[in-house]
C-alpha cells in the first residue's frame, strides 16, 4: 500500500494463504472454510497442505523498516488528531553521535565479557569507564535499552557503529503513505543537524507539528 495506489492482489492473496494456515491448528474448520471459499481453491483441503516456512533468509533491515514505518505512522496519526494539526516537519538522526559510539564499543565489551547478556548496572559502568561528554545518565540509559531490546532479537549487529536503517529513505519513500494515513496536508523530512537544537536520537525521530 502507498498513498493512492491499491494494493496488490498477489500480496493480499497470499496474506490470507499465510493467515489461514498459521490460524488452522487453533481453529481448523474456519481455516478450511476461508481455504476453500474465500481463496476459492475447493479441489484440496487446507489439512493437506504444509505449514508455511520462509522462502528466503529474514532481512534485518527490511524487517526494522517495516517496523519503523509502522511504529512512526501510529505515533504521528494520533499525536495529528490529539493536536489537530497537519503540516509535520521530521528530523531523523543519520549517525551516532561520538559519545554513542562510545556507548556501543563498551556496551558491546560488556555483553562479551558476561556471557552476551547486558547486566542491570552497564549504565554505572560505561560512565566509570570513560566520561561520555557530559552526555546525562538518562540519555546513556535510554540507549542501552534501545541497545538491549534489539541485541535480544539481532543478536551482535545491534552494536554496530553504522545505523541498521536508512530514517531519512524509509520516510521519503513513504511519504504518499505516511500523509494518507496521517491525513497530513504537508511532510517534510530533514537531517539532523550538529549540534542541533532538536533532541534526537537513531532510532528516535523528532516531529514537528503546525
């Protein structure tokens, strides 16, 4: 789906292939029902066919895109009609600033010398470890979480220096989406800025509403 253009029945079709099988061991008589029916496929019962199984290795950038783009579409809609504004201005963060790729070299240290886990008290050691520029407890702390919530799913790539997502192409590329969703009247995304004014953060885009 993308702005005014419809959705492709290909993908919706195998949307619904996909569902019906995930859903058939919890409720097989309305599996097979949207099986034979509404996928019109009356020659084979759904309890002859496989379970589905990837067809290919799960990117990790397409899949936090994805995610991305999702989270951002709910939090702009709501914070839009809470607000009732619909011209929003976003800055996204393009690299980890100095003191967060500091965060991530010893958070990563950290991780391997505990047997890849990150311990309770990585806040208190990182900043003993070395100053981070002046940089609060709580904006170490929020990136140690942002850290500890994606090496649980990625495993090691969540420490890399480098973001895992392009912000700034995932919301241009998106942005007919993104306005039709939002019911936005104007969209703008921008880089952040050194040293700028507006908090933000990889991962953590700032909106500007009027």
């Amino acid at each position: 789906v993308g702005g005014n253009k419809n959705m492709h029945a290909d993908v919706v079709q195998r949307f619904i292939e996909v569902q019906a099988l995930l859903l058939y061991p919890i409720c097989p008589h309305w599996a097979d029902h949207i099986w034979c029916k509404l996928l019109n496929k009356p020659e084979t019962s759904i309890t002859c066919v496989g379970f589905p199984s990837l067809t290919a290795p799960i990117c990790t950038s397409t899949w936090l895109s994805s995610e991305y783009l999702q989270d951002f579409v709910h939090d702009t809609r709501v914070r839009a009609d809470k607000m009732n504004k619909r011209n929003v201005v976003v800055t996204v963060a393009t690299h980890y600033e100095q003191w967060q790729i500091h965060v991530l070299k010893h958070a990563k240290q950290i991780w391997e010398e505990n047997e890849h886990t990150i311990p309770n008290d990585v806040v208190s050691k990182i900043i003993a470890g070395a100053p981070a520029g002046g940089v609060k407890p709580k904006q170490i702390g929020d990136l140690i979480g942002f850290i500890k919530e994606r090496v649980v799913r990625f495993g090691d790539i969540a420490f890399e220096l480098t973001p895992l997502i392009d912000e700034e192409a995932v919301l241009q590329n998106n942005t007919p989406y993104i306005m039709q969703e939002c019911k936005l009247e104007s969209f703008v995304v921008k880089q952040a800025q050194p040293s700028g004014a507006t908090p933000v953060s990889v991962g953590r885009p700032s909106a500007a509403f009027h």
